[in-house]
C-alpha cells in the first residue's frame, strides 16, 4: 500500500482545466454573437445557464455519488420517461423535437440523457463484472443504451447519438469484456456507419451505381424494403459459405461464431436502412460536405470552407478578440454553436487553439485519474464513461471545424454556446470531482 499524493478533496488540475474551458467558452460566445440581432438575448442566456451550471457542478460535488447506484432503475425509468416526454409535449426546433420549453428557457433532455445513461450503464457493467466475458452481458449493455438511443432517433436527432457508441466500447473495454464481443459492437456502428456514407456518396454521384451491377443493387437497397431482405438472406448464406470452407479446410470454427457475425452485419444495414430513410436534407448535406465538398461548395460545404478559411487566417496569435472578421461579418455560420473553435482559432490562433488541445487533455487525464484512484468499481466505471463522452465530443466538434470528421450537430463541451449543454457537463464534472473526494485514502 502506498500513499496517496493528492491529499486534498478537491482536484484542482480539474477545477483549473474546466474553469479554463469556460472563460474561453464565455469570451469566445460574446465575441461570436455580438454582431447577430439577438446578441443581448444570447449573452442573458449564457449567464443563466453558467449560473445554474455551478449550481449543478457544485450540487454533483457535494451529492455522494453512490446514490446513482443505489437508485439506477429508479434513474433509468425516469431517463427513459424524460425521453418520451420530448416527444409528447416537445418543441419542434430546426426539424428536431428535441427541447422542453419552461418557463425562461428551453431544455434539451438528450443532454441529460447521455450521462445518465452512463450512470446506468455503469451500474449494469459493475453488476455483472464475474460474467463480463459472456456474449449475454455484452448484449445486455447494448440493450441498456438501445431504448434511449431509439427515443433520440425518434426526434430525429442522429448527431446525439453518435457519442453512444464509442463510450459503450471504451465502458465494456475497461470493464473487462472480451476483445472479441466489442469487435461485435464496433462491427454492427462500422456497417451501419459505411453504409450510410456510401449510399449518401451514391446518391450524389449516381454514376458510380449505374457503372457497377453490385453498386447500383446495394444503392436500390436503400430504397426497397425487398431488396435489404434479399441482401440480409445473402449474408446470412454468404456466412453459412465460408463455414463449410473453413471445415473443409480442417479449420476448427463454430457455426455460431459465423452466423452472430451475420447477425451484427445484417443489424448493421437495417439500422443504416432505417436512418437512411428518416434522415434529413440537411443531415444528408453534412455527410456530402464530408464526401465530395467539390460537388456545392456554396452549400453542403460552406461551412466547412469558412471554418478552414476562419482558422487559417488567425496565424500563431490571432487577430484579436472581437476583431476576427469570418465571424463578424457574418461568412461563418453557427459561430457561437457548432463553429466556435474556428471563431477561436480566429481570433485567438494558433496559441487559443493550442491552449483549448492542452485544457481538455488536462481534464480527461484528471477524469481518468480520479476513476484509476476510485474506491469503487462503480465510480472508475462511471469516469470512463464520462471521460469518453467529453473525448468523443471534442474530437467530433474539432475535426468537423477542420474538415476532418463529417458536420454534426454536436457542441464543443464547455465552449459551445448551449444551456443544456453546459449545465449538464458541469454537473458531470462535478459528480467526477466527487468521485475523486471519496477516493480511499490508500491503494
């Protein structure tokens, strides 16, 4: 047993590295609005939720943790009825039933919900941690995730979703499940993901499905029912083919091992089938801004180019704050939103957007530390999950800005302007910090 170094309740490497975040969040959300009609209606809407996000941060510090273990039904029937309600009684916003509107503002449940999923899942990995190896608890924590993310579709809001995947993974990594079951897990997204892609890319270039028989079949399976179960029958029997090779060449293989991996391939294109046909003009256009940007640079792509253009202008140091003309003059969209790192990277350079790497890679070091040094196996759960949300959700954001990853709606955490957003990060980060503060006092 060694000491522990860290003696204080609080983590201040964190504390620093979010408050941080947040001061540039803030500077970066006035300088971005300030020139929008409505820029006094923004900052007001900032304030309060800043104001209610220490709130939140300060009540997820304070509260003991384990008492999301100790209520997880209690915590996922409500989650589950929170997402329902969405749908009931939920505002229409931009083609999304995703906000509740109260009194002095709107509140975007799917925010919460990804937390508390994580929660929930946590409570359901450290349950089953003697049988994690099994293929029934891999299947069981993907039936935890499945209904929440089903309810999200149903808005429709695909870009929400996207962040469950990869923190199902690194949860079922980290708790201990076979390399083998999560290689099922990244199968069924990686299908599901291509196949969206391709029929996207099709739908542009048509030439491509008309120029190849098996292109042109897979491009009409998007579109008919008959043939995504003539394709679903094919791989079915493509599976029961390479199992007969394998015995034939004395090669010692499971009918079930092939025949799951016909499943997950099959749920793979019926899930893409299925967003396929329920996506959006402008969620398409996303995808196609990633795909072929040269096919409408003044459409799809746009705002991918005034992102780039945006950043690149900015040099090492930048073109001062309130001074960066992309933004200020109305060629970025969604500035104060999806594309604040390009106002950033702007107006602050290449030493803001450094500044902004190094603030979040302090912050996922010190979520990872604090689970590492947990007292439990719930709480080290629940930072893996957490961290992986933040991680996931910096990435998406950063590389969208810099045409890497395809335009998704999904905020830069702490940064992005966003009520939902920001109230319920902290609050996450504050149930980190109390996970840090119960930490036993030796290990």
């Amino acid at each position: 047993m060694r000491s522990e170094i860290h003696k204080g309740r609080i983590d201040w490497a964190l504390a620093g590295a979010v408050l941080g975040l947040v001061t540039i969040g803030t500077i970066s959300i006035l300088s971005a609005a300030s020139p929008l009609p409505n820029a006094s209606s923004i900052v007001q809407r900032h304030v309060m939720a800043l104001l209610v996000g220490v709130l939140a941060f300060s009540f997820g510090a304070g509260f003991n943790y384990q008492i999301f273990q100790d209520q997880s039904k209690t915590l996922y029937a409500l989650t589950l009825a929170m997402m329902v309600a969405v749908l009931i009684v939920g505002v229409n916003i931009r083609g999304h039933k995703a906000w509740i509107r109260l009194p002095y503002f709107t509140f975007q449940p799917s925010e919460l919900a990804r937390i508390c999923t994580v929660l929930v899942l946590a409570n359901y990995l450290d349950r089953n941690s003697t049988r994690i190896e099994s293929p029934n608890a891999v299947l069981g924590a993907f039936g935890v995730m499945l209904p929440v993310i089903a309810l999200i579709i149903l808005e429709p809001d695909f870009s929400s979703t996207a962040a469950f995947f990869p923190v199902l993974i690194a949860m079922l990594f980290c708790a201990g499940a076979s390399l083998a079951h999560l290689a099922i897990v990244v199968g069924f997204g990686g299908t599901a993901a291509v196949s969206l892609l391709l029929w996207t890319l099709l739908a542009v270039r048509p030439g491509l499905a008309g120029g190849s028989r098996i292109l042109g079949f897979f491009y009409a399976v998007s579109r008919s029912s008959m043939k995504l179960a003539l394709i679903v029958a094919g791989v079915f029997v493509l599976a029961y083919l390479l199992y007969r090779l394998f015995i034939m060449l004395r090669m010692q293989m499971p009918l079930g091992v092939f025949m799951a991996g016909a499943i997950v391939v099959s749920a793979g294109f019926v899930s893409a089938s299925a967003v396929n046909r329920r996506i959006k003009d402008y969620q398409r256009n996303r995808f196609l801004a990633f795909l072929a940007p040269e096919t409408d640079p003044q459409e799809a792509a746009y705002n991918v180019n005034q992102a780039l253009v945006a950043i690149g202008s900015g040099g090492v140091v930048g073109k001062g704050v309130f001074a960066g003309t992309q933004s200020r003059l109305g060629f970025l969209p969604e500035r104060h939103t999806d594309f604040i790192y390009s106002v950033i990277g702007e107006e602050m350079g290449f030493v803001g957007t450094g500044l902004v790497l190094g603030l979040y890679l302090i912050m996922l070091w010190r979520i990872f530390a604090a689970g590492r040094i947990a007292r439990d196996r719930y709480g080290y759960l629940v930072c893996v999950g957490i961290a992986s949300t933040f991680g996931f959700y910096a990435f998406v954001n950063i590389g969208m800005n810099l045409g890497l990853v395809p335009v998704a709606g999904i905020p830069l955490p702490l940064i992005s302007y966003g009520g939902s957003s920001l109230v319920v990060s902290l609050w996450a980060l504050g149930v980190v910090l109390n996970i840090y503060s119960k930490r036993y006092a030796f290990f």
